[in-house]
C-alpha cells in the first residue's frame, strides 16, 4: 500500500516546487521598502520598491552606463531576479549606484499597521 501513495507524493512535491519556481519566476522581487529616485536632477521622483523595475530603470534610464557600482547594481539584479540573492540585496546595491550617478535618491516612508 505504500508503495502505491509513494508516486503520488512525489508528483504532489514536484507538482509544488514547480508552481513555487513559476511564481518567483512571475515575481518582481519586491523590497522591504521602496525608495524614490530623480533621474532627470529635476524634482520628478519615481518610486522604486523592486528589483525588476530597478533593472529596467538601468537599462533604459540610468544617466550613466558604466561605473563600478552601476555593473555591481545590473549584476545584483539579475542574481536576484534568477533567485539566488535577497532582494534586499539588489535594493543596496540599486542605492549605491545610484550615489555613484548622482540620482536623487529619497527615502520611502515605513507604511504603519
């Protein structure tokens, strides 16, 4: 009899990281806490609060396209958004790259419960 429910268990545990991995894959890798960012120096701020819109705004609106911290920010992203960092993570390092540009950065407020 146990030999019969052991496929089903591992099909249902397949069946589970499989839905797991499609649902990170879909994922924005959202950030403990947004940040606000000027690209343009004029008082126009974009809200930031995950690593997919961070890597976009790198890749299409950064003001500069090369730096230390702008290729460590571009690296931490992808690594995040394949899973293998803390989103977090890429937020710093977003940050940092963004001191490195001279981007306006301000911080999100904490929402309250």
């Amino acid at each position: 009899m146990q030999e019969q429910n052991r496929p089903s268990l591992i099909f249902t545990a397949r069946k589970s990281l499989w839905r797991w991995e499609i649902k990170r894959m879909l994922s924005d890798m959202d950030w403990s806490r947004g940040i606000y960012v000027s690209t343009t120096g004029a008082e126009v701020f974009q809200l930031i609060d995950n690593t997919r819109s961070a890597l976009k705004l790198l890749m299409n609106a950064w003001p500069v396209s090369d730096g230390r911290q702008f290729v460590n920010a571009m690296v931490l992203c992808q690594s995040v958004l394949d899973g293998q960092l803390d989103p977090d993570r890429a937020r710093d390092a977003f940050i940092e790259a963004a001191w490195e540009a001279n981007v306006v950065v301000r911080e999100r407020a904490k929402s309250h419960p």
